[in-house]
C-alpha cells in the first residue's frame, strides 16, 4: 500500500464571491491510495473559514503515512478509526484519505461504491445549485445557465432583498440562502417574512458562529413570529426551525460534520452541490452497512 498526495489549483468558470471571501480558484487536494496496481483516489478542498490549507492537510497525512502503508486495516471503517485521534484537528485531510480508501476498497471487491452500499443511484435526494454573490445581472446570468430544482443564493450584501426578487423573476425553483455569517439578528428576522413569500425554505448561517445569544434571540422570534416549530440538537444548546421558513445555526451543522456516525452521506453529492453539508444536508441513519465519512467545508 502507498499513499500519495498533491495539491491542485482548480479554476473555477465564474469567480465565486461569498460574505467573507472570494476566489477564482479552488485549491484542492488530491488523495491516491495504490495497491497492487489498483489506484483508489480522494480529495478535499481548503477552506480559509476553517483555517484549513494544503499544507496543514498535507502535514496530518504525513504523519499517519506510516499507519496507511502499514498494512494494518482492512476497510475504511478500520482505517477512518485509527485516524481519529490524529486528525481530530483536521477532518478535511481525513475526509480526502476517507475516500481514496472507500475508492480502493470497492475495486478490491468488484463493485462500485454504490453497489456495495446497496444504494440506487435513481433515488437520490436532489441537491443545491449555487450562485455566488455577484452583480444582480450576472447573477441572474448565472442562474439562467442551468435550470435546477433547487438554487442556494449566496448573501449578505446591501442588496440581498433586491437580489432574491429579481432571481425570483427568472425561475420557479426551490429556493436556500446562506448569508455566511454576514447578517445582524435584526436583518435575519426583518428579511425572513419577504424571503419566505418568495420561495426560500431555508436560511443558513445567518449569524456569526460564536453568536450564540443572537441564534438563542433569532430562534426564538421566527419562532414566534412564523409559527415555527423548533427542533433541538440532542447534544448542544442549538437547533433550528423546520416551518414557512427554517433558520440553520451553525454550531448543529458543525456537530454534524464532526460526529463520524452522522457524517455526510455521498448519496447527496451531485452536480452543482456547494459540499458545505451545513444543516440542508442529508443524513441517512437507517442503512445498516456503514457509510463513507467525510469533513465538509
């Protein structure tokens, strides 16, 4: 067994704008699992928000090199638990080796992934089409290129109202936005009524992850003031509202993302999905084989 890694700059076609940051290119690392002439491949992009770069990536991975090419695992499952203690910090590095070793270990048996999870690739859920902040015309513009169900609009600008309307204007489809920390108690419970009538199911992130006060404050109005009904996190002192519109607070989102028994399912990856796996992200408790974990960003 021998485990390679590199790092790739991936361009983007449109430059990609959220509330905090924005880039043309994506960097991304590379994860190649190579056993008896048998190639099992990964990867996991940074993530400034998270503090997450190439080389701290490439640093975790290194540093279990040893028990990779050890030989001593033979699934995933064995794998992703000996490496719980060293990447505990980093994720994203496991999330990348997670997957180059549920690559190879399905071509070791014959099978692609999904056959071995006894999934049906016909079934399943459907998953977002994002459009990063930009003007409202090239927003629109970028909508317009791929007639999706379900579109995630990036927010958290002076104009956020003015650009669901107009994006309203161009599709039918389900809307999500994610203001990406970037909006005010007062902003979230003002924007919520009109974002509603206009087809948006979800808020995400509307607040500063360390607000906890605020989410506490936000929960509790929307709650009262759309008739929501709020839902817990059985662990934390979190939750978020399922009703006309539901309000994703971080800190659940980040347990998700951390706890392997709940970790994102890659039944819901496809084209146009973000990979955030905040709290629209799906999770499926019910399969008895377990599942590919992975760190999302």
């Amino acid at each position: 067994m021998k485990v390679h890694f590199q790092g790739l700059d991936l361009p983007l076609k449109h430059r990609f704008t959220i509330a905090h940051q924005s880039r043309e290119v994506q960097e991304t690392l590379i994860v190649t699992l190579e056993e008896n002439g048998l190639i099992g491949l990964g990867e996991a992009t940074s993530n400034p928000f998270y503090g997450i770069t190439l080389e701290s990536m490439g640093t975790y991975l290194e540093a279990f090199r040893p028990i990779i090419e050890g030989g001593n695992w033979d699934s995933p499952e064995q794998l992703w638990a000996l490496g719980r203690a060293t990447f505990q910090s980093n994720r994203f590095a496991q999330c990348a080796l997670d997957l180059a070793a549920w690559d190879l270990f399905t071509k070791k048996k014959g099978e692609k992934l999904y056959e071995y999870l006894g999934l049906n690739p016909k079934h399943i859920p459907t998953t977002n089409f994002t459009i990063g902040i930009d003007t409202i015309e090239k927003m629109c513009a970028k909508l317009r290129e791929v007639n999706w169900p379900i579109y995630k609009i990036k927010l958290g600008t002076d104009q956020d109202l003015e650009i669901v309307r107009e994006l309203r204007k161009h599709t039918k489809s389900i809307f999500r936005v994610d203001a990406n920390c970037a909006w005010t108690v007062d902003q979230a419970i003002s924007y919520s009524e009109e974002l509603a009538s206009l087809g948006v199911e979800f808020i995400e992130q509307p607040l500063a992850k360390d607000n906890l006060e605020g989410n506490e404050r936000g929960v509790s109005l929307l709650q009262t003031s759309l008739n929501c009904r709020r839902e817990l996190h059985p662990r934390r002192r979190c939750g978020y509202l399922q009703g006309p519109i539901s309000w994703g607070q971080h800190q659940a989102s980040k347990d998700r993302r951390n706890h392997p028994r709940t970790a994102h399912d890659p039944r819901s990856q496809g084209i146009g999905h973000e990979n955030d796996g905040r709290l629209h992200d799906r999770v499926f408790s019910r399969h008895k084989r377990h599942r590919p974990h992975c760190s999302l960003t």
